[in-house]
C-alpha cells in the first residue's frame, strides 16, 4: 500500500511542475505579444539592427542554444547573409552548420514549409532548429539554433511561441522596409513637385515678361506714329524755311542746328516703330552676300579706327526677303555695340551661313516649321557680358552706358521677330559677344 506522505509529496511535485509550466508560458505569451508594442516605435527612431536586437533578447530568454544565429535576405543578391550570432565565440560552429544544411536543402526545406524544423547536427550528436522569418507574402529570413546535447526538442508551446516572436520581427522588418520606401518616393515625388512648380513659376515669368514687352510696344508704337507725324510737318517746315531764307545767313544758321535734331527724332522714332513692329517694311529679295556687301562701307564709318573688321561671306547664293532699310539698323545696331565692347584694339567679324533644320533654335523651328534657314553671326572679341546682362539684352529701355537710350537691341529684336526670323546672344564675362541672327531663305528671285 503506497505511503499517503510520498503519494502527497509526489502530487505537490506534480502540481508544481504544472504551475511552472504554465507560468513559463504565460511568460513567454507575454514576451511574445509584448513585441506588437515594438511597432509602435517603427516610424520614429526604429532600425533593423534595433529589431534584431530585441528578437534576440527574447529568443535568448525564451530557448536555451548552445549556438544560434539570424540569417536575412540580401535586398540585392536574394542571398541569406548572416545579420546576428550569438555567443560570438561559436560563429564558427554556426558557419559550418549552415553550410552543411544549405548543401543538403534542409534550409531550402524550411523555406518551403514556413515553419519550424529540427534537424540532427553535421555529425548527428545534436538537434538545430531551423525556422523561417517570413511574414504572410515574404521570407525575411531564416533562424538557426544548436541545442545543447541533453535537449532534444522544443516543447509544442514553446514552438509555437517562438514562431510569434519570429512572425512579429518579420512583420517589423517588413514594416521598416516599407516605411523606407514610402518615405524614398515622398522624397521623389517632393522633388519632382518642386520641379514642375519651379517650371511653372518659370512659364509664369515669362509670361509677364511677353504681357509686359508687349504693353510697351503698343506703347511706343502709339508714340511713333505721333512723333512721326510730327516730324512730318516739322522737316516739311524746314525745308520751306530753307528754300525761303536760303539767301539769309541768320535763318540757315538756325536751320542747320534743327536739321540734326529732327533726324536723331526721326532715328529714334523708326526705332520704337521697329521694336513695336508697327512699321510698314518695304520688302525686297536679296542675297545675304549683297546684303553685307553693301552695308560694309556704312558698317565701316560706325567703328572705330582700331577696330578690325573681318567680314567673310557665304559662296552659294542665300536669298532671304527683307526691308534694306530695317535690316541696316539690326546690323548697324548690332555691330555699334560689339564695337562698344571693345577696349582698346579688338576685332568684329560677320559671316553667314545657312543652317540646318537640328540647328534652328527650337522656340523658332516651332514658330516657323517648314523654313530654311540663314544665319548672320557678329563676333567681337569685347569685354563680353555677365548673365544678368545677357537676360535683358533685349529689354526696351535697358542700357549698361551712362548715356543711352537702350532701344537699339529691343528694336533689333523687333525688326527680326517682324520678317519672322529670330536674334540670339552668346556672351560670358571677358569672352566676348556672339549675335546670331536667324532669316528665312526664300526660294523668291531678285526682281530685274
């Protein structure tokens, strides 16, 4: 008959043994779901390293390994590089584990199955866990543990647990992830927004500018015609006056004075006209060769003498339709201020060539699609212009000269824009000034 006090010690052990099993899983419950709290920390100052952290200090609270380690996935490579060991001591012996495993599939095997394995040792005196990292839709990585020799197996419990705490350090190292990618396409997106808004400010500018240059055209054209006729009756006047008191030293003195005051008017006035593009352009065919050739002399008398000009032209015969009249001031114009720039001896050199359709600026190969294309190039070799210079070369009124009155560019712009050409300037500080001007080839005859 059994003795009542060994009967009662061995319920107590019994009852015992249950009540530290169940607290060891009550415990590792909580350890395990104590780790959906680590979300909470993924969007401000958590990193992968931190989540391995945290998964190995409850795995390490949780399993008794004589050797243990966490394998991820390379981004790159799709390879499982080792991301934490532990002991340090035993990197070796977890190394060689792995391989033997790796040639034999029993990760691949793990991998497939998605779940805990235990597998006998390389040389079959111990069990290793092998358990995927994975979430729902991805594999994160895979975990290997080295039993010590007495421990066989996990208890189901346990097993089940240590899958939770996996499964949480999975879904946080996917959550990290993609966090990252949404904040790399924020950053993306944030630049290209910045972009199109800088671009649109852009358009906007240029808008204002077009609206602006524009009021100030139709304004300066209103004032010419009014200066014109003006000027209409004043040069008819003096011309009375001359033909009347040609015989009276007094009169002519006074008519000589008025004469060069009302021509300058007059010059200045056709240039307002020009750059509104109010005139009336008596248009005629010519070669761009006879264009040049006859202006040289007047080009000639606006240098100065130390200015060398070079003027080399085209051989084939270029045809362009243009108001000789209009296309002396450009030139002129053009020409007066590389001349300006120049300090001391320097050199103006004019060529023309004809350009083909890839070369044609692309605001006026949109704006005159089907033209052909001749271009009159003026290069000095001057003090050149800095970019806030060369942005409003073609201002109405804009002058870097003490005294001027900065049409000349302005109505240059004009009187090119009106034969539905283009102007162009190149220039950097101390390099000097290149002028291109862009005329349609016309497939017209010189009229006999």
């Amino acid at each position: 008959m059994p003795h009542p006090i060994i009967e009662s010690e061995k319920e107590l052990a019994q009852t015992e043994g249950q009540e530290t099993s169940r607290r060891f899983i009550r415990n590792a419950i909580e350890m395990a779901l104590s780790f959906g709290d680590f979300q909470k920390e993924i969007d401000t100052r958590c990193t992968p390293g931190k989540v391995l952290g945290k998964t190995i200090k409850r795995l390490r609270a949780l399993v008794r390994f004589d050797a243990a380690a966490i394998y991820l996935v390379d981004e790159a490579s799709a390879d499982l590089c080792r991301a934490a060991c532990w002991p340090n001591r035993n990197k070796t012996l977890v190394t060689d584990e792995m391989a033997f495993l790796i040639d034999h599939g029993f990760v691949a095997w793990a991998l497939r199955e998605r779940r805990g394995i235990t597998i006998y040792s390389k040389d079959g005196t111990r069990q290793i866990l092998l358990h995927v990292i994975a979430t729902y839709n991805r594999i994160r990585g895979v975990l290997i543990g080295i039993f010590p020799p007495e421990l066989r197996h996990l208890p189901e419990a346990s097993m089940e647990i240590l899958s939770i705490v996996l499964r949480n350090s999975a879904n946080a190292l996917e959550s990290l992830a993609f966090y990252e990618f949404i904040g790399a396409e924020k950053d993306r997106l944030q630049t290209i927004v910045q972009e199109k808004t800088a671009t649109v400010i852009g358009y906007e500018k240029q808008l204002m500018q077009a609206q602006k240059a524009e009021a100030i055209a139709v304004l300066a054209g209103g004032i010419a015609h009014q200066y014109n006729n003006a000027l209409t009756g004043l040069m008819g006047n003096l011309d009375l006056l001359e033909m009347v008191g040609g015989h009276t030293p007094e009169v002519m003195q006074y008519v000589a004075r008025l004469r060069p005051i009302a021509q300058r008017m007059s010059g200045l006035t056709n240039q307002m006209l020009a750059y509104a593009q109010g005139g009336q352009p008596q248009r005629s065919v010519v070669s761009v060769k006879k264009l040049i050739q006859d202006l040289s002399a007047a080009i000639r008398r606006v240098i100065k003498p130390t200015t060398r000009l070079a003027i080399a032209l085209p051989e084939e015969e270029l045809m362009v339709q243009v108001d000789f009249t209009q296309m002396q001031m450009v030139l002129l114009a053009v020409v007066g201020n590389a001349d300006e720039s120049l300090e001391g001896k320097g050199q103006i050199a004019i060529t023309a060539c004809r350009v083909s359709h890839d070369a044609v600026p692309p605001n006026l190969a949109a704006d005159g699609c089907g033209h052909r294309y001749v271009c009159i190039l003026v290069e000095d070799t001057g003090v050149g212009m800095d970019r806030e210079t060369l942005r409003r070369v073609c201002e109405p009124f804009f002058s870097t000269k003490a005294i001027g009155r900065g049409l000349g560019m302005a109505a240059a712009q004009g009187v090119v824009k009106h034969h539905q050409g283009w102007i162009e300037f190149a220039s950097e500080r101390g390099q000097g000034t290149c002028v291109h001007i862009y005329l349609p080839i016309t497939q017209a005859r010189t009229h006999t």
